[in-house]
C-alpha cells in the first residue's frame, strides 16, 4: 500500500485494481467485508471462553480452580469488564498495524464487522455508548485519523442500541507504550485523558471504551478512570484484540 493513498482515493483504487483479501491476499468476491474474506476472517484467532472476566484474555492451558489471570493480575481496572475479540497475533496483528501504520483506516471497518460475529463481544456491546479511547490532536493530524474512533463508529453501526460518542480528549502526547512495562505504562497515561470540553457524563449510561488493542490495560484503564471521575458509573471497555 502507498503512502498517499487515502481512503478518499480507496473507492476509486477498488474500482481499478481488484480487491485482495487483507489475510490470504486472493482476489474478493462481492461480499459484505470489502477487504477481509470469509477464508481470512477464518484464520483469525478468535477469543473463546473461558476467559479473564476482567481483561477479556483466554484461560488456555490454564488448570480449573488456577483462574489468577497473569495479564491483568496489578492492574485493579477503572472498567468493570473488558471483552476481546480476537488474539492480537498472526493476521489479526498485521491487519492492525496496516489501521495504524499503514494508511489503511478501512481494514478496520472488516476486522470491526468480523468481531461482531462473536456473541459475547457483541452482547458486551449492545446498548451502550462506545467512546473511543482518543489520540493527542498532533498524533491525529499526523496519521489522518483515529482508528478507535473508525473502529468505534464501525461496531455502533452493527451493534443494536449503540452509538459512538468521543467523549474523551487527550491532553498532552505520551511516549509510545510499546517498550514500557506494565507499571510504566500505567504511569505514563495516568492523567492523560480528560472529558472533551462541553460533554456531558450520564451516571444512567453504560459506557465502553473502545481501543483497537488491549495489552497490559493501562490505557483503557486510563480513560475508564476519567469517565467515572466524571460521575459515569457503568464503564466497560472492549478491543477488537488482546496483545
Ligand atoms: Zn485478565
């Protein structure tokens, strides 16, 4: 994928050129995901219970009764729950660092309809507002877009009773998580977030915040804290996957 191409420029690119499938790179039929066929959407790796009831991560190869979840064991969550849909590795992982890094905004629009396939994310989601964990206005501007945000939008316009609202802003840059460990890591976006200026906080609403990945939490856990601190008292998260 080029640089400059935009996902203005991605409709007239389809027309032109035939769509691959994101995952096994052969050529699209006509079908509801644009870019992530139903042989790709396959070799993702879905999440299944039984899992963390607290950060969404699967307890494979784990014994009965040995249920401490080593990804969320010090994190002590502003959300009640969080839910995953996918593992964030193989073509899930690559498909969310194209959303990321690689101009391709779109893919999200696939990987959201592929979560909603499973029920438990989508039950987790039905009913409530999804507010997209927000990127600094510099980070934004840079890349084009927010992929929570695209991602958040996608999943209320599949998921009944759902809208999207960015209810957050971020307020200063933060060093990239990606070579912090878990404490730092909370350290580092402890505070970053606050309401977006003029948005009122329902204590009546459920809330989930939306992220494309979930790590260590931290920053789900992050923006989870500001909500209540704002007087919200249901406040889930959910990520498209678990890192
Ligand atoms: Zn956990």
């Amino acid at each position: 994928m080029t640089r400059w191409l935009t996902d203005l420029d991605r409709g007239f690119f389809d027309l032109v050129f035939p769509r691959d499938c994101a995952v096994t790179q052969e050529p699209m039929d006509e079908e509801a995901r644009r870019h992530l066929s139903p042989a790709g959407a396959a070799r993702l790796l879905r999440i299944h219970d039984p899992r963390c009831l607290s950060c969404g991560h699967p307890f494979e190869g784990l014994l009965e009764g040995d249920r401490a979840c080593p990804h969320c064991l010090d994190l002590h969550p502003a959300f009640g729950r969080a839910v995953c849909a996918f593992r964030a590795r193989g073509p899930a992982r690559w498909i969310i660092h194209r959303i990321k890094y690689g101009r391709c905004p779109f893919l999200a629009d696939d990987l959201a309809a592929a979560a909603v396939e499973d029920e438990v994310f989508r039950r987790h989601l039905a009913g409530s507002v999804l507010v997209p964990v927000p990127l600094h206005a510099s980070r934004r501007r840079d890349r084009g877009y927010n992929q929570a945000e695209r991602i958040a939008g996608r999943l209320a316009s599949l998921v009944a009773g759902c809208r999207a609202d960015p209810l957050l802003r971020k307020q200063h840059e933060t060093p990239s998580q990606t070579k912090l460990g878990r404490q730092e890591r909370r350290r580092n976006v402890a505070g970053a977030f606050i309401i977006a200026e003029g948005r009122p906080v329902d204590p009546a609403t459920r809330y989930v915040v939306i992220d494309d990945v979930l790590t260590t939490g931290a920053t789900l856990h992050a923006c989870a804290l500001t909500l209540r601190k704002a007087g919200a008292i249901l406040v889930d998260a959910a990520a498209l996957a678990h890192g």
